[in-house]
RNA sequence: GGCCCCAUCGUCUAGCCUGGUCUAGGACACCUCCCUUUCACGGAGGUAACACGGGUUCGAAUCCCGUUGGGGUCACCA
C-alpha cells in the first residue's frame, strides 16, 4: 500500500451496527443499520456488522441468522461481519464477541496492570442490598470500591485460586465528563455521575461497555451511531477509551422510535395484545387448544412470559385479531416491500428536506447526514407506512407484481398456491395488483378462490338478506336467471365474454345496473361481498366452478328461506 | 427520585444554526364532494401546529431564561 491510500484508508470512514442476538431485528434496529449503511455508503466508507452475543443467557445462533437474513431482505449489505449471501467477511474478525475473548483478556490484563481496573467479590444478593439502602435512604446508588480495593494483591490471588467468583470494575477516574455528539451537541455529565462499573462479568465474559469499547478500536470504527438509549453510556466507553489509549470516535446518537402511544415498542406488545384481548373477552381455556394449557396459565398470570411466534399467530387467528408488526421480519410477511419499510424507516428521524419524501436506498447513501437527523423520537405509523406500501405495489411492473407475489404465496401461502395453476395465478395477480397495499393482500382477500366449490358457505347472514333475498326481482332471481346466460357463454371463458354477456343481461333484466347483478353474483361464489371485479373473478374460477358454486347457492339459499 | 436530552398540525416532518420573504410548507390520517359492479384505487376541496410564561429586538416558530410536558438512563442486558 502505497503512503496516499494508506492514508486515505486511515481517514476512511467506518460504522458499524453491532446487535444483540436475543429475538429478532425489530425496525429500530433495522433503522439504525440503514443510517449506519447510508452514512459509510456515502462516503465511501465500510460498514461492519458485529454480533454482540456476550450474555449467554440470551444469545442464540438462530437469532443471529435471523438478523443477518433480515437484513439482508432490507437490503442493508454489510462489507465485513459475519459471512451471509456474499456479504461479510474481512480482515478484523472473527465478528461474533463470544469469539474474541482471548482479546477482551489481553486489554483486561492492561486496564489491571495499569491499575484502571480491579477485581470485586461482591455477590449478587451484596450489591442488591446496597442498592436497596441507597433507595431505602432516597439516595442515587453509586458502587463504593473501598472494600474491593483494600484487597491485598495477595489475598486477591488467594480468593481467585479459591474460585470465587469475581467480576472486573474500571476504576473509574473523578470528574465530570463531556460527551461531544454531532447529533444532540454536548452534554456533561457531572462528577460521580458513574461508577465503577463492570468490565467483566463472573463468567469471564465482557459487558457490552467493555466489549463495544475494544471492538470498535480495534476495528477502526470511526463513527459510532446508535440510539439514545446509549447516550449515558458514552460516558463510560470514553473513560475507557482513555485508559486504553483508543482514539475516539465520532459520536451520534438517534432518536428511537416508538410506539404510537409514545410507549417503547417492545417484542412483548403482541402478547400485550392478545392478553388485553383474552381478558376482555373473559376466555378461560386456549381456543382450539393453541396454546398448551401449562403455559396458557402461566403466560396469562406472568406479563413477562412470552408465547412463540406460531403460538401467538395461531391465537391471534382464534380471536381474530392483528398482532402489531414490530420485527422486520413481521413487515416481510404482512407482505411489506424492503425497499419502502426502508424509505419510510428513513423518514423516522431523518428527512432530505424539499419536501422529498419518497427515495430509495441509494438516494439515501448520497444525502444522509447527521445534521438533519432530528433529536425527537418518532411514533412509528404504520397507516403512513401502508400508504407508501401502497403506492409502491400498485405503481410497480405488472411483471414484478406478479414474480412477487407467487415468490410471498409459496413462502406463506402453499396451500392456496396449490389450489391455484399458473395461469389462474396470472389472471388473479393481475387482478389483484390495483387494489392491493401489500403482498398479503390478494392472499388474505381472495380466500374463496382457493376453496373447493363445496367448501364455500352462505353464512354472512347481512349479505346474503341484501343481495340475494331482498329485492323484486331478488338478487337470487338474477341469479337463477344469470346461470342460464352463463351457461350459455361460448368459449373461451374470458373476462371480456363474461362482461358482454353479464352487462347484457343487465341491461334486458336490472336497468343497466350492473351492481344489481353484480352483488348478488358476487355473493354466490365467493360466500361474501369482497371480491376482484366480477368478470375476472368469474374468469379465475372457470365456467365449472362458476356455475357449480351458482347450483349449491341456489339450492342452499333456498333451503334455509324455506326452512 | 438523581442525572442527561428533547419540545412545529392527530402522526412523520420542512422551516430554527445565518431572527423579517411563515396569514408556518409537504406527506399520512381525518371531513366533504366526485368517480364507481363490491373492495380498493383515483380526482377536487377542507379542518388542523409553532406547549406555556418571561425576556432580547423595530421585529421571534427562529436567540436567552424559567415553567410544564415527554423521552432516555441509573444491571455481572445490550
């Protein structure tokens, strides 16, 4: 390398979104990675992506894979990090923290022998009862090191060898301290504000303080931007910083998002959901037997216990209600596109100004700035989101609505996939398109297609009184009468057949009032009042299923009048 | 509670740094009307905000102080 780019190299700039793999990546999360993206992308910076899993209690390989398969789905590449779909790799792995221990203990070593950091035997029942006093006295809790350092190096060595348990605390130095931060300015915190607190755990792990410290130096971080939930802490990973001799980095801290009750969004508001729901309701025992009955008790008595994914899914579908999107991968299949919960992740927080509101990632990279990073937090509205779902898929290529759609109906669909050839696929996604705001949508409102013709049911009693019973002529009796005009259609059985033969009785028989027909044919086939324009659903179906269905309403209609 | 941060329509935000062009702009939502075979889309209008109180100034959404409100944080979680 030649003087030049290894100089540029040193000035190149490097972010890097470091997760905890405990659940899912949730759209704060995903925000984060994508200003981390967009700011080194722009600047012809890397961008790192670093697992934090030094909690062995909460981290999971799943929960990694499932982080770097969501963002990857966002479209957030990462240049080094974990080895995923092409991207990761590089020079200063590994990039998982549980594989790095052998350093954090280098730097361990350094901080003890430095004296800027010490060994502390409190237990855990110890510190809980100094926290307790300090309360109890309405006093701020600050952890007092005259014990542990009154420690002889001896008798220190003399417990270790004994096996008890110890943690690391840095010694940290007086006075106050001044965080710099390009997105909220400065603040200091005064002297005392933090205490000595833990480097390294019991079980020989770092916290995240330490670990986040040693691996952004080490790996040339040069801007750190995260939430501000992280904002005190700057303050112990510059005191770090210090007694490490790290250079350090430029500081940004983003509003979170939240919930539109201003509360944290939290993996726990679907069960909140579902709880409120089932108390509501007063149900006693798991519908269907969702939930098995153990943990159906347990999960009602204890807020903090959460159900699976297919648990919670099945019981949302028993009470018929929505559980709120919160992970990415929740958006992924409520049938959102990456690119736009980008643009309007984006848009929380951040805004390109001129009244510019829909862009793409790569928009994104060339004008991201921190200066217009706004400092409030922003209530995430997913009605908005919607809306710009919206336009994004009625406005796409008809080709790539439907490679979409058949691509989310076999992730999450087979069995209506099955039910459906390609081309009655083709037919409905064209459909579909124009009145659709997301992918789920021609799944979710055309169930009828994907039943078998004596599977569908006449029960929505509201529908069935206004469309097919009421009226002189009845909405039946078009019906009686449609099935003999359909009948009569010559092939092929085309959308544009149907709508010549259908607005012609319409003429002769309603007044030319197509929804006089309309309605009452459309309630026949499907069972409901919600269906793609009548021709095409008509077309879809196919001139068997058509008048078989328009047989079994009939007779089934008539029998339940009569009865 | 201590400490830190923040404050423009219901929501996301523009404007604030470099006071006047702001009778505060856009988007989503909402309301009205139009279109219409259901659903949805679309079209035309409309309601709607500078938290409050003091300063500074000829002039403040923009600068300063206070109040109130909101958020964050106080772990061997990250």
């Amino acid at each position: 390398m030649t003087e030049s780019a290894a100089g540029s190299a040193a000035r190149q700039v490097v972010t890097r979104f470091a997760p905890s793999p405990s659940g899912h990546l949730h759209v704060g999360g995903a925000r984060s990675a994508l200003f981390c993206w967009a700011f080194a992308h722009g600047r012809g910076g890397r961008f790192i992506l670093r697992i934090e899993d030094t909690d062995q209690k909460r981290s999971s390989d799943a929960a990694s894979v499932g982080f770097l398969k969501d963002l990857a789905w966002l479209g957030i590449a990462w240049d080094e990090g974990p080895e995923y779909g092409g991207c990761g790799g590089g020079p200063n792995g590994p990039y998982f923290q549980s594989q790095r221990l052998d350093i954090y203990n280098r730097e361990f070593e350094r901080l003890i022998g430095s004296g800027h950091a010490y060994c502390a035997f409190d237990t855990p029942a110890e510190l809980e009862a100094m926290r307790a006093d300090a309360k109890a006295r309405g006093v701020a809790y600050r952890y007092d090191r005259t014990r542990a350092v009154s420690l002889s190096k001896r008798e220190v060595d003399a417990l270790l060898a004994a096996g008890t348990p110890a943690v690391i605390r840095f010694r940290t130095p007086e006075g106050p301290i001044t965080i710099r931060d390009e997105i909220l300015g400065e603040a200091t915190l005064p002297a005392g504000e933090v205490d000595d607190f833990v480097i390294r755990k019991a079980d020989g792990f770092p916290t995240y303080h330490f670990a986040v410290v040693v691996d952004d130096a080490l790996m040339g971080v040069t801007h750190v931007l995260r939430a501000q939930e992280h904002f005190n802490n700057t303050a112990k990973h510059m005191v770090l910083q210090d007694a490490l001799g790290y250079p350090r980095p430029i500081y940004g801290h983003m509003p979170l998002i939240v919930n539109p009750d201003g509360s944290k969004m939290s993996k726990r508001d679907k069960d909140k959901v579902l709880r409120k729901a089932v108390k509501e309701r007063g149900i006693a025992t798991p519908p269907g037997g969702c939930v098995p009955a153990e943990r159906w008790t347990r999960w009602l008595a204890d807020s903090a216990v959460q159900l699976d994914l297919e648990e919670a899914t099945a019981l949302a579908a028993a009470l018929d209600v929505t559980l709120p999107e919160i992970n990415v991968d929740d958006f992924r299949r409520s049938g959102y596109l990456p690119e736009v919960l980008c643009n309007f992740l984006a848009l929380n927080g951040w805004s390109p100004g001129q009244n510019i509101e829909k862009f793409d990632n790569a928009f994104l990279a060339e004008r991201f700035d921190l200066k217009r990073v706004v400092k409030t937090p922003a209530k995430f509205d997913r009605v908005k989101l919607l809306s710009f779902n919206c336009d994004a898929v009625t406005g796409m290529a008809p080709e790539r609505y439907v490679a979409l759609s058949r691509a989310h109906g076999h992730a999450y669909h087979p069995a209506f996939m099955a039910r459906l050839s390609d081309a009655q696929f083709d037919a409905l996604a064209a459909a579909s398109q124009p009145r659709s705001k997301t992918l789920e949508d021609l799944f979710r409102s055309n169930r009828f297609l994907a039943l078998d013709d004596s599977e569908i049911r006449w029960s929505d009693a509201k529908a069935v009184k206004k469309h097919l019973i009421e009226g002189n002529p009845s909405g039946l009796d078009h019906v009686r009468a449609l099935r003999g005009v359909l009948d009569g259609v010559a092939a092929p059985w085309t959308s544009a057949a149907l709508e010549v033969a259908i607005t012609a009785y319409a003429q002769s028989a309603a007044e030319g009032q197509l929804g006089k027909v309309a309605q009452p044919l459309r309630v026949a086939v499907s069972g409901g009042t919600v269906s793609p324009p009548i021709f095409d659903t008509l077309a879809i179906l196919g001139r068997d299923s058509t008048l078989a269905r328009i047989d079994r309403c009939v007779a089934a209609v008539t029998a339940s009048a009569t009865s």
